[in-house]
C-alpha cells in the first residue's frame, strides 16, 4: 500500500510514518514528487497497517496498490523517473541512443565503431563481453579481456558503458569495468541475478524475455527495486510470434502500455527483433515515434566479418543517417535526443504516452 502524505506535512510528519511502517514490519520506500510525498508500505499484508497508518499526523490516506509490481508501478510514482549516469540524463522527456557492436572482438572494431556512433550522436557505449548463445559452440565473447576493452573505450570517448552479465558471480568484475548492466532476454527471470544487480548502485537494463508478458517483465524489475536500486531501465526488444519474416515481433504497443503501468524509462532494440540491418531503421523510429526513451542499436564497421549477430549490424555510414532521422521523430513526440551528455533540442509538445512530458 502505499501512504500519501499531506501537502503541509513535516519532515517528521513524514519519518513518523516511515518508522511506523517499519514497526509493523513492512518496508519503507520514500517517494517525493512535485505536489505530493508517498510512503510506500512493501510486504506481506497486514489488516491493522492500513487503519493505524491512517491516524497518523501528516497522512493524507492511505490505499492500496493494486499491481503485482508495487515499486515499478505509477501508483506508487506517479512522475516519471529520470536519472543521470556520468551526466548523461535517461527517462522523461530525454532520448538516448545506445550503440556500438554486439560483442567486443577487437581493440580496433571496438574503438572504430565507438568513435563512429559517438560523431553521429549516441550517447552510451555498448558492447557485449559475455555472450549468452543458443549453441555452445558459437563466439561467447572475450571475458575480462573485453570488459577492461570496453572500459578503456569509454573512458577516451568519454561515454557511459553497457554490458551484458549473465551470472551473479559476474556482477563484481562487470561492476568494476561497466558503468551499466544489462540483463538480456534470456535472463530476465533469473531471479537471483536480479537481486545481486538490485544490491549495487549501477544501472540496470532489463530486456524483455521472448515469451514474457509485460507485467513478468515489470515483476522482474520488481526484484532490482526491491533491493533498493531505482536506476532501473526496461527494453522491448521483440516476442516470439508465429511470424517468421523477421526474427523476433517488435511490441511497439508495449512502449506505451508500459508508460501508461510504470514510471521506469522505456528503450526498444530494433536490432534484435529485426535480425535484418535493413529493418533496423524502420523499428528504431516505430519504437522512438511510440513515446521509447531510447534505442539499442547493434552498429559494426565490417559486419560480414562479425563474430556476433553481423546480419542485424548497422553500418556507420547508415547509422548517421538515422540519428537525424530520430532527432526529427523525437522532436515530433515532445522528447529531445542527448547526444555526448547534452540536450539536443527542446521538446515541442508531449503527446508519448498521453502523458505531459
């Protein structure tokens, strides 16, 4: 449930109900907006909690919050979420592009690319170290190897990292080398991973599984907010359908639905859902043209020779043309794309969402 506080309620107003909360062994989660202070009230129920809650000096009323998902839900925050990551703003009215190769294989690769995305306007660097692979004998990545790559790229270009981890016992090197973690399609249900990268105070983005609904995906950024880490980042990067003409099936519907359930900042991956560099294009504005506050764009500088995913690779020279054509749609839908860590242009009106932006 959660606890709304009234608007001339203290401080103390406020930390009385928070150590109530406490008391009747629920955890407190502070939540403060523009016109009003929440206390979320997390745990098992408990039929006294609401009544006592209610007589207390500063508490407006207290309700309860129907979604499965409490802390990722507009219930409990109602605003949207934005966040800074090395100055690079994320979430509400700000687009971030995230690009650069599917998996680092190079000192050379990596840092051509990184340079080629930045000069075109991304924002954040990716690159995978640790590849989950439907067959075991594909390229898995480079390990440690790529992660210090990785690091050393984004340091000279002075651009925020992403990279994929895939084992809780991975989280501690990819906490020392990345500056987000990514938790990709495969294991957005592994719970356990979820709460290690839940306990740190890096950025999490968690793609949404192949046959997830949105509400399993919301639950698992449940886990990571539960454990006190609210930078969390959600990603359509395409569903399993009975269509075979691309990879996966883009969810468009799913940027704006998962606006309308939860205030965590939404990106899409046209790459992996298109499987064709050609498609990629049309997805990323689809999804940007929706309300998406980002893309992940697989980009390569020889993608016949990619050890990784090099059919859906964009080619630098055609991922310049499309950063302006993603200016141009974002300006449209009242958002405006960081490039290097800056606002790119002011919003025009807010339309994303149907929600004022």
């Amino acid at each position: 449930m959660i606890v709304v506080m009234k608007a001339a309620a203290t401080a103390d107003d406020v930390q009385r109900a928070i150590d109530r909360i406490t008391e009747l062994g629920l955890k407190a989660h502070l939540s403060k907006g523009e016109f009003r202070t929440i206390v979320g009230a997390i745990g098992d129920h408990n039929p006294q909690a609401r009544q006592q809650l209610e007589q207390l000096p500063g508490v407006d009323e207290v309700m309860a919050i129907s979604q499965p998902y409490k802390l990722a839900s507009r219930e409990f925050h109602e605003a949207d979420t934005i966040f800074d990551i090395k100055g690079v703003r994320v979430g509400g009215p700000h687009v971030n592009i995230i690009a650069g190769p599917c998996a680092i294989e190079s000192r050379e690769v990596l840092f051509d690319v990184g340079r080629a995305v930045k000069e075109a306007g991304a924002s954040i660097l990716r690159g995978g170290a640790y590849k989950p692979r439907t067959s075991p004998y594909s390229f898995s990545g480079k390990g440690r190897e790529g992660l210090e790559l990785l690091k050393e790229a984004g340091d000279e270009l002075g651009m925020p990292t992403i990279t994929e981890v895939v084992d809780p016992r991975d989280v501690p090197i990819v906490y020392e080398f990345a500056d987000i973690f990514q938790i990709g399609a495969r294991n957005m249900q592994n719970f356990n991973l979820l709460l290690e990268v839940g306990r740190t105070d890096k950025p999490v983005f968690i793609k949404r599984g192949l046959a997830a609904s949105i509400t399993e995906l919301l639950m698992s950024a449940e886990y990571v907010l539960s454990q006190g880490n609210y930078r969390v980042m959600l990603c359509e990067r395409g569903i399993r359908t009975f269509a075979d003409e691309v990879r996966f099936t883009l969810d468009v519907s799913a940027v704006p639905v998962i606006q309308e359930r939860s205030h965590l900042p939404v990106f899409i991956d046209p790459s992996h859902a298109a499987g064709k560099r050609d498609l990629v294009p049309a997805l990323a504005l689809a999804g940007i043209a929706a309300g998406a506050h980002g893309a992940i764009i697989e980009v390569h500088s020889c993608p016949d020779r990619a050890l990784c995913d090099g059919p859906q690779a964009v080619l630098p020279n055609n991922f310049v043309k499309l950063m302006e054509q993603i200016k141009q749609i974002a300006e449209i839908v009242g958002h405006r794309v960081t490039l290097w860590g800056r606002d790119d242009a002011a919003p025009r009106r807010a339309v994303a969402g149907g929600r004022t932006t």
